[in-house]
C-alpha cells in the first residue's frame, strides 16, 4: 500500500510502500478495548485508602453500661455505625493491573494503526522537526491539518524544538516510536507518522 508523504507545510514530497500487514488489517474493536482497558488499568496508582476500625485513634473503652442505660449495647467508639467510626470494606492500597499477552497487544496496535488509516486519519510527515521551537510557528502550521487533536510519533528520540513547541498546545501530543500505544492513537482525531516512525512500528509490528 502506497501512502503519500508530506511536509508539516502540508506540501507532498514523495510516496512510502506501508506493509498491508501492519497498516490495513482488520480492524478488531474487541483486542482494542482490551488493551486500552489493560492500559488504564495499569496506570492507576492504587493508593486509595480509609481507616479501619482497628486503625482509627479513638477510645477502647468502654462508653456506656451493659444494660441499663436505655440504648443499644456498646463497645467501642471505633465502630462503623459511629461518627468518626472506621469504615467497613473500603479501598485499601493494591494493584490493578492484569497480564495480557504480547500478540494480543500487537494485534491491537496493528489494529488502532489500520483504523486511523482506513478512516483517512494517517498522515506520513517527512520529519517532525522545527528549529526555532515557537508555538506560534507551530500552531499555524498545524492549522492546516483538518483534526482538532493530533499525535505525533516520531523516530527514536523526540526533536527537543518541536516538542517545546508542542507542549503548549491543546490537543497535541508527541510521542518516540517506542511509546506508540492504542490509547492514545484512538483517543485523537488524526495520527501522524514520520517516515522513521513508520519504518520502525513495520519492524516491530510485522
């Protein structure tokens, strides 16, 4: 599959060959939401915690007669049914993250690069770089791109003037080849992929 190359100027420079095994295969909605569920589910902290009956700093006496006293018969002020009591149940610190296998991340990532690609939403760039790492330049460079929200995968490392340049600006994202991922491919509307990029997410995807 032939797939035309541009500038960031949005003027093509020239054709790349995209392996159909990689960039047009069906497009599984099932292993897609998988991995982004094993995805958010492994970054979250896991640190939520309440205090239980045995952890608050209140009075072991106890408070009232056995009997007699015309109520209910109490122990301690620790309990649950009390104001400042401990609570029952609650979230105590753990992980929540999951396994999931290798060829089923693979396949979904083969998967959100085929969505993007057959809904006209993959964009080849001949490189992502910008020297003067303005904004401004940026931003109306982008205005020429018909998505509201753009991620941008790059070669191995990130150009330090296009990344400055980016990180002011709603909606955009810029990530290495390394860090490509469902979640984030499937969460803006366009993905743009330079020919380095490209060329490495074939070699570890195919």
């Amino acid at each position: 599959m032939k797939a035309p190359v541009v500038t960031i100027d949005q003027e093509k420079v020239g054709e790349v060959e995209l392996l159909d095994s990689v960039f047009d295969t069906a497009v599984r909605a099932d292993l897609m939401h998988r991995t982004v569920t094993w995805q958010l589910a492994k970054r979250r902290q896991g640190t939520h915690k309440v205090k239980t009956r045995s952890e608050n700093n209140r009075t072991k006496k106890k408070f009232g007669r056995q009997k007699g006293g015309g109520g209910a018969r109490h122990g301690s002020r620790n309990a649950h049914i009390f104001i400042g009591g401990g609570q029952v149940h609650g979230p105590t610190p753990r992980d929540h993250g999951f396994d999931l296998q290798k060829k089923v991340r693979k396949a979904a990532l083969r998967s959100a690069l085929s969505s993007k690609q057959q809904g006209g939403q993959l964009i080849i760039l001949e490189d992502a770089k910008l020297d003067s790492g303005r904004t401004r330049e940026l931003a109306a460079k982008l205005a020429k791109f018909d998505a509201k929200s753009i991620l941008f995968v790059t070669g191995a490392d990130v150009d330090a003037g296009f990344a400055r340049a980016a990180q002011n600006l709603i909606g955009i994202d810029v990530l290495p080849q390394q860090g490509a991922n469902v979640y984030d491919i499937l969460k803006h509307d366009a993905l743009v992929l330079t020919k380095d990029a490209a060329a490495a997410l074939e070699e570890r995807l195919s």
